[in-house]
C-alpha cells in the first residue's frame, strides 16, 4: 500500500533501523518537549501571554525540530520526480517496512502452536511457538498447575487445557485427605473365615475387617476346645487324635481313622480291591490285598508258551509230527486258540499232492473259450484245475466232433450225391444236395466262432 507523508519523505537511502527506529525515536523526543511546556499551575488559556521561560522553551522545541529536520531529511529530498519538499510516495509491506519486501505467510500456523509474525527487521516472518503448556495443549502458560487447592485437591487442568481447576475430591470415608474407601461398612471376612464389616485403620487411608476370631474347630466366636488334639481311640477301635463335632463347638472322638478294605486301621483307602486289573503279560485279573493290608496287587495268570493267560503247558510244541503217513514229517506247533498243538506236516490237497494247493474251484462249473460249459477239474499237476468243457464242433455247438463234415455223401434214398452239413441241433449232419464248399470249410468254422468272440474264458 502506498502512504503519503506530510512534511518530509521517509524512504530512499535509509535502511529500516534509521527509517523505522529512528524516525519514531525523533517524533518521541518531539511529544516529550511538547508535554513539558504545561507545568503544573501554568494558565493554558488562548488569550494567556507567554512569560520569558515558555518563550525560551518554545525556542528550543523549535531549534530542536529544525535540526532533526537538517539531520534526517535532507534539503534536496522530496524534490525528486516533481514532487514538492516534504511529499514522496512510499510502499509498505505486510510488516509496515516502507518499500521493504513482500511477507507472505504471516498469521498462519507454523510450530506446534505458533503462528508467522513479522521479524525486527520488517523484511521476513519468524515462526513465534511458545509450544504446548502444562496441560499438553496450545495455549498460555499455566502456573499454577498440580499445587494444593480446597480440603483436599489439587489444581488440574480444564478440559479445554486453557486453565487449571481445583479438584478436589474432599475427605474420604474415613474423614482423612486419601482414596476413596468405597468398601467402608460392607460386609468382609477375616483372615478365620468370620464375618465382619469394614471399618477405617487408624491412618484413615484404608480399611480394617472388623470381625470375631475363630476357637480351634474355626467357630466363629465359639468356645475354647482344651482337648482338641489330644489322643483318644474311636469306634473302629483305631487310635486317633479329639477333633470337631459338626458345628464346631465341643470335640469327638473321630473316625476317621477306619480300617481299610485290608482290614489295616488307619491304612491307604484301596477302592480298587476286588474290582478287574491287568498284569505286565496283559492277562486279566483283579486286585487282592497284601500281606501288610498297606497295599494290593493283581492276580492275573501269567502267559503260557502259545501266549494265551493261564492256558495249559504244551511240552511238546517245537517237536517233530506227521499228519499224513505219505508226506513229509513237520513239527508241533500252537493251534489258533494257544491252548493246544497242531502239527505242521502237510496234508494231501483235493488233486492228493502233498502240501499241494487248496483248490476251491475245484468241482465247480466253467466256460471255455468257445463258450462251452463243463467243471474244472484237477490239472495233470494235482496243483491247479482246468474247465473240462468240450470244444466247439464244426458246426459251432459245443458237443462232440463232426469230422466227416463238408464231406462229400450220396443220399440213400435218393442216390443224389451232395455234402455232410450241420442238423439245425448242431450236433448231428445230413447229406446235404448240391457240391461241397471248396477247401476245408474254415471260413464257415470262422463265422461260427465270430459268434463268440465275445466269450470270456473262465479260470480257475
């Protein structure tokens, strides 16, 4: 923005200390003159004659001007550019500087809680950050802060962090400056099991279980058991010490101690007497009592030689035997149930080999590869079994051999010649007029068995 001054320009050549600084130091000594020329009691009417000493004031003021005048402002200033003495234009910046610099920025935040202000020279901005006060906020200072207020508080920030408050609690229950005691007349139990109520500790600063003590039996309030402890024999007729009745206010006798499942007084409860156990060969027993009736242990048979619980020795087992009196020799060996011995020498299979192979197919029915169905039966081997059905004949019928078929023949009756051909049966032939096929009738043999190409051939 541009300025017009009156009387005397401000600007060129001068820096921002003598324009800024010095200019305001002259206007200040000039005000002061000013203000001492009305001393107290002094007539300050318009009309009033001035003596001879506010003459000789009035004459330094004015001597005083005109050499402030002869020092900052030059004769030969505001003359320039057609301007008369005592008139120039001066543009100041953001920071009031006559033509200083532009300032941009100024008045935003910068900092945790600053903003830009103007620096001393009116030529920049500076970041003025007093930072967060006591109360981690932006805003003033808090002095105050965390000292005593009221009965019992203490001066804390406000929600808003931009001052402190008195908090203060007041007394507690117990009429002391300390933590609530929210406790303070409820019901509590001591360190007997007795029921109480809370009550305040001579310090005031915490709470004490108000509540009657407990008699050996820990009846609360209950009476003195002089001969609780002492020996005595129960009931069971096992030696044993006074104890408590049910509610605690005299003393028994007690049993325990009983006489266990041993018949022992006083001795470790076996629940398990009686009832199934497993011995280290994993056989199946129960438990018994020892001799002390301190203990038990189980009665389970041991394993015999074929691994079976208190089964019968078997001496023999590992010797040799024969089953069959054809075959070769084998030895005794535990039967399945490890009860007794079965001998290991081999029997003769369905075919009569020795040791041969079971056969379970042996007898049942088959089908051969031309779809003929017959039974297996033991192979020459006595090892394995073959399907005994008969073969396709030549007239594709599963049955016997046609040999003379395609032959030539003469019809009896007739005397007319032809050829041996299949009966529809398929399994007898009849003189057939006209010539017999060329060759040996394969081909016709190979139609037939197209017929059964699909057959699969059973094995045994």
């Amino acid at each position: 923005m541009t300025r017009r001054t009156g009387g005397r320009p401000i600007g060129d050549g001068w820096g921002p200390s003598a324009r800024g600084v010095t200019v305001a130091g002259a206007v200040l000594a000039l005000l002061l003159l000013i203000a001492c020329q009305e001393a107290p009691g002094k007539n300050s009417d318009d009309d009033a004659t001035p003596s001879d000493g506010d003459a000789d004031e009035t004459a330094e003021i004015n001597e005083a001007d005109a050499d402030l005048d002869a020092e900052f402002f030059p004769d030969d200033q505001g003359e320039e550019d057609g301007l008369d003495p005592g008139e120039q234009d001066c543009q100041l910046n953001e920071c009031g500087l006559c033509d200083g610099p532009s300032v941009s920025g100024l008045g935003e935040n910068c900092g945790e809680c600053g903003h830009w202000v103007c620096a001393l020279d009116g030529r920049s901005a500076v970041c003025a950050d007093p930072g967060r006060n006591g109360c981690g906020v932006c805003g003033p200072e808090i002095v105050d802060l965390g000292q005593s207020c009221g009965a019992c508080g203490t001066r804390v920030c406000t929600d808003d962090g931009q001052a402190a408050r008195c908090e203060d609690p007041g007394t507690n229950e117990c009429g002391v400056c300390g933590l609530p005691l929210p406790d303070f007349g409820l019901d509590c139990e001591n360190d007997d099991g007795c029921e109480g109520l809370y009550v305040c500790a001579p310090s005031g600063l915490a709470l004490l279980c108000s509540a009657p003590t407990a008699n050996q039996c820990r009846r609360c309030d209950g009476p003195d058991l002089p001969l609780f402890g002492e020996p005595c024999v129960n009931s069971e007729g096992c030696p044993t010490t006074y104890g408590c009745n049910e509610n605690g206010t005299d003393t028994i006798c007690p049993t325990p101690p009983w006489r266990n499942q041993c018949d022992l007084c006083g001795g470790p409860n076996l629940p398990l007497v009686g009832s199934a156990c497993r011995n280290e060969d994993d056989c199946d027993g129960q438990f018994v009592c020892t001799e002390a009736g301190d203990a038990m242990r189980c009665n389970a048979p041991l394993r015999n030689i074929c691994d079976v619980c208190g089964g019968p020795s078997l001496t023999e087992l590992g010797q040799p035997c024969r089953n069959d009196p054809d075959c070769e020799a084998g030895e005794w060996v535990c039967a399945v149930d490890g009860l007794s011995l079965s001998c290991t020498a081999p029997l003769k299979n369905a075919c009569g080999v020795c040791g041969g192979p079971f056969l379970p197919q042996l007898g049942r029915s088959c089908t051969n590869a031309d779809g003929c169905f017959g039974e297996f039966v033991c192979a020459p081997n006595g090892r394995s079994v073959v399907c005994n059905a008969l073969p396709a004949n030549e007239c594709g019928f599963c049955g016997p051999p046609l040999p003379d078929w395609g032959e030539p023949c003469e019809d009896p009756e007739t005397g007319v010649g032809g050829c041996w051909a299949c009966e529809e049966d398929g399994l007898t032939l009849s003189c057939a007029p006209g010539g017999c096929p060329e060759g040996d009738g394969d081909d016709e043999i190979d139609e037939i068995e197209d017929e059964f190409d699909m057959l699969e051939e059973t094995e045994p």
